[in-house]
C-alpha cells in the first residue's frame, strides 16, 4: 500500500530487504493463486507457515525495477484509457438523451 490502510481481520506482512523490489513483489504476489493452499472448509484461510513454504524466483534487483516499471505504465495507461471510455459513456448518453427528448435534430 502506498497509502494509509486499516485491516479488518489477520494481517499478515513482509519486511522487504534492499535486494528485493516491494512493487515486484506486488506482482508477483499477484500471480499466485492463492485459493489453492486454502486450509479451511468455511472461509478460505491460511497460515503464515503455508505462505513462508512457497518458493518463488526472483531475478536481479534491477530486472525487478524493469520489470515492476513496466507493469505499473501499463495499469496507468490502462486507468487513463478506462476514465476516457467512462468519460465517453457519459457523453454518449447525454448525446442519445438530447436526441431521444428531441433537443437535438439530425439533419
């Protein structure tokens, strides 16, 4: 998080060394699917021995940087176009208002 937050239940964290990218590791977290090491028959859990037997692979710090730069350009532009398309949702529907009440006329 990049910003102040409150859990509501278990939290679980990670005290991330020099070596290693916090957004990479975002990522890469973000990749794993976690609802296959679910241990509860109600509402899915996990303990912390599950999550710390997990291997994953990393590659050099500067591979990480790369890497997590161009996965949060993409999200940015990938927000950027989503705002223009709600923006463009928005005007279409006034547009078929207008047309529908008959304040616009085609020609």
């Amino acid at each position: 998080m990049e910003t102040p937050f409150w859990t509501v239940d278990t939290l679980f964290y990670s005290e991330i060394s020099e070596n290693y990218s916090a957004r990479f590791i975002f990522y890469l977290f973000q990749q794993i699917e976690w609802k296959s090491f679910n241990e509860a028959s109600g509402v899915p859990s996990l303990n912390a021995k599950t999550i710390e037997n997990i291997e994953v692979s990393f590659p050099s710090f500067g591979e990480q940087n790369r890497i997590a730069k161009v996965i949060y350009d993409f999200e940015k532009e990938i927000k950027l176009t989503d705002s223009k398309l709600q923006k463009l949702k928005l005007q279409k529907q006034g547009m078929m208002q207008a047309l529908l009440t008959g304040k616009i006329r085609l020609v």
